[in-house]
C-alpha cells in the first residue's frame, strides 16, 4: 500500500479532512483510489475493468482467500449451471480445454488465473463492520476488524460494493428444531453425499442447491426427500442441442417474453413430462417472466428429476414442525429422519455494515433500482454483483463503474497528484 497514506494515532491538519483531524482508531489510511469490499468475482471483474483503465483499487476481503463462497462454502460435486461462455468475466474467457459446464474446482482456478493476470492483491481477512459517508469531509469512511479485532479505518472518494447476493447463509427458524438430536446442517456446510451413506436425510428446499444435494445423495446411496413448500419451474439443462439459457437469450431477441416461455414450457414438458405428477407444481408466471418479477431462477435439471420419478428421491410439503429425529409434515404425515439439510439459500448483508439510506433496501440488502440501473448510487458508492443475473449481470456492473470513474479520475487527474504526498503532520 506504497501509495496510501497512513495516520498512527497522530494529529494532523489536511485541508481535505477539515483543520487538526484525529485519528481514533489504530490506523487510519487515506486510499487515493476506489475501495471494493469482497474479493469474489464481481469484485475481481470490477478491479480488473479498472486497471485495464489505468485506474489501481484496493479489495477487502473478510476470508482468507478469494471467492471465499466458492472455494469454502460449496459441495463438491458443484458444476457451473450455465455454459462457460455466459459466466467468464471481462477480458479474459475459460481456458480452451474447459469442458462447457466447468467444475468447482476448475472454476476457482480461472478466478486465481484472472487474479493474478490482472495483478490483483486483494487484503485478506478484513471484515467490513460499518462504511459510511462523512459530509464533513466529502469521503467514505470504511472501518474493519482483522483477525485479531485490531480495527483499521480507510478512507477513499469511491465505495464499491462487491459482497453480492450470497454473503450469509439463509437459515429458517422452524418449530422443534432444537429438539431434533441430530445434525442439521446448511448447504454451505455440505461437501459430499458420502457422508451420509445409508442414512434418510431430509432436503428443506427445491431451487438449484437443493435439487443438487438430493441428487448426490441419492447417487451416494443415502435416502433423501426433498421438501417442495413453493412452486418450481424445473427445466431440461439443455433443449434441442443447445443450453436452455442460451436458448432462451437467442429467442429474447426475437419474441416477447411471454411467447418464450410458452415455448419453453412446451419443450420442457416433451422432454420432462408433466412435472405435476410428482408434486412439482409450476408457478403461474412462465421461468423468466419468474424470474424478471422476483429473481428466482427456474431450476436446470442435471438428474434429480429422473431420480425423483423412479421414487428414489421422495417429494414432501412443507414441514410443520420437527421432533426427535422426526419430522411431521403440513399433510399430516410423519417420517424419521438421521439428517436434516438446509438448502435455504443465502441473502446479502449489506444494511449490517453499510450506513446509507438511499441507494440499497433495508428489507433484503439489494440495491433499490432494478437492472441495469442499480449499478450506480449517490457520492461515489456504486454496487456490482446485484443484478440476480449471475456473472453477466456483474460484468455489466463492473464495465459501466469502470467507465464512470474513469470520467471522474481523468477530471480530477490535476487535483490528485497532491494527494499521495505524505502527510504532515502539525
């Protein structure tokens, strides 16, 4: 961090900063460049979009790593859902010999390639506690915890926040929970069906995740029921050769949305059947009618279904209440269970830390402006990642950030270089 400047509990006067400004924390560091908080994908796109600006960032990150969620907090068997073409970030597309649909482990190593092609340092294990703009002196101030609680405070013109969609496990309160006796566990904490070989295992929740988990538990020789408490498009991977979501963007180009569904919806059900049957009941609005009104993503199937009609994997209601390693259903039944497994999804955490009324919601932590507005907030705060369009939407995000700070940066070119002197202090 050569070309930050750095306070150690001095006094120190700053036309900036206002006359004779304290530093009340351990450290304090004026960052003359954007602050990007998570070293996931989207913050790796966003930095990289800038430096192929000319513009340096500085990326917090609370883990030890990058792409913290995918290396530390997925299964083992997960794959990409999507082809490789619609999840690569800018400038840099998936080695050759990836295979269409790369895996987890493939997938990390192209994050590691981009990091390091990009020359991208991101400081690890600093947790973000607040981020907040100061009138008095017209900066954000971005305060963070390490690893051993020391707190350290950066100041920066630009906030970028890169923390996503998935930054904390969903994880329901349902009656009797405390009363199971037996392991209940969040997919974040899940690896392998393995580890629950011959065992009945319970899958609350019927999207992606959980339609996976169920299918590796059941190839692992476990016995799972999938909880199906809301309706669900489940869709073929794949239709007519093609990826279904690339499909689906070709004839977007074309039709309106709602004739793409009905063409999907009919395809879906020569190839898949009548979902109904087995207690997949479909929702009134088409998949990506769905998907624009509320962000929730049909499923691709990948097996789970075929498992589901062979009767390997069981389909419950919801639950009413659990009890000793037992769990009673909203129709009444009631089946044993060794296992219970969370696939509830994740939410951002951005109103915990991030103190600012205006440009993200209280209620879910993303940003109040729908795609492809929501990129952009007031003060220098900008949001990439929030798009509930996967890595498309966030490399949309991190291109139009890039575009507007440069504009900011070259008009400020004259003004800035002052600014990585030292400090003198009084």
């Amino acid at each position: 961090m050569d070309n930050y400047k750095e306070v150690e509990g001095k006094r120190v006067h700053d036309h900036r900063f206002g006359k004779n400004t304290m530093s009340t924390l351990a450290r304090c560091i004026w960052v003359p460049c954007p602050v990007i908080i998570g070293a996931g994908p989207s913050g790796l796109a966003v930095a990289a979009c800038l430096k192929e600006r000319g513009i340096p960032s500085l990326i917090l990150e609370k883990a030890n790593c990058i792409a913290s969620l995918w290396k530390l907090k997925t299964y083992d068997r997960l794959r990409l859902h999507l082809p490789k073409q619609f999840c690569e970030l800018p400038f840099m597309p998936f080695p050759e010999n990836f295979p269409t649909y790369p895996t987890k482990t493939q997938f990390v190593a192209y994050l590691e390639l981009y990091k390091n092609s990009f020359g991208l340092v991101p400081v690890f294990n600093k947790t973000v506690v607040s981020a907040e703009f100061d009138d008095q002196c017209g900066f954000w101030r971005i305060k963070t915890l390490g690893l051993k609680q020391e707190e350290t405070e950066y100041v920066s013109q630009w906030l970028i926040v890169a923390t996503g969609e998935n930054a904390d496990e969903v994880v329901p309160r349902i009656d009797g929970m405390d009363d199971f006796g037996g392991p209940i566990l969040h997919t974040s904490s899940y690896k392998s069906g393995l580890l629950f070989l011959g065992k009945d295992v319970l899958v609350v929740g019927c999207e992606n995740s959980g339609m996976e988990v169920s299918l590796d538990l059941c190839n692992s020789n476990a016995r799972p029921s999938l909880v199906v408490r809301d309706s669900v498009h489940v869709l073929p991977q794949e239709m007519l050769g093609k990826s279904t979501f690339g499909l689906s963007m070709w004839l977007l180009k074309w039709f309106p949305v709602r004739l793409v569904d009905r063409f999907l919806l009919l395809v879906s059900r020569f190839m898949l059947g009548d979902t109904e049957k087995f207690g997949l009941h479909r929702p009134e609005f088409g998949p990506l009618e769905l998907k624009n009104r509320s962000g929730k993503t049909p499923v691709l199937d990948v097996g789970t279904l075929a498992k589901i009609k062979s009767g390997n994997i069981k389909v419950c209601l919801g639950i009413k209440r659990i009890t000793h390693r037992a769990v009673e259903f909203v129709d009444g039944k009631k089946e044993n269970f060794d296992a219970i497994i969370l696939a509830t999804g994740y939410k951002s955490n951005v109103p915990q830390w991030l103190k600012e009324a205006d440009m993200f919601s209280e209620e879910d932590g993303m940003p109040k402006e729908a795609f492809p507005r929501g990129w952009k907030g007031e003060r220098g705060l900008y949001a990439v990642g929030f798009t509930k369009r996967g890595l498309l939407g966030a490399s949309f995000d991190a291109k139009k950030i890039a575009e507007d700070i440069e504009r900011q940066w070259k008009a400020e070119a004259t003004n800035f270089m002052p600014y990585i002197h030292p400090l003198t202090s009084s």
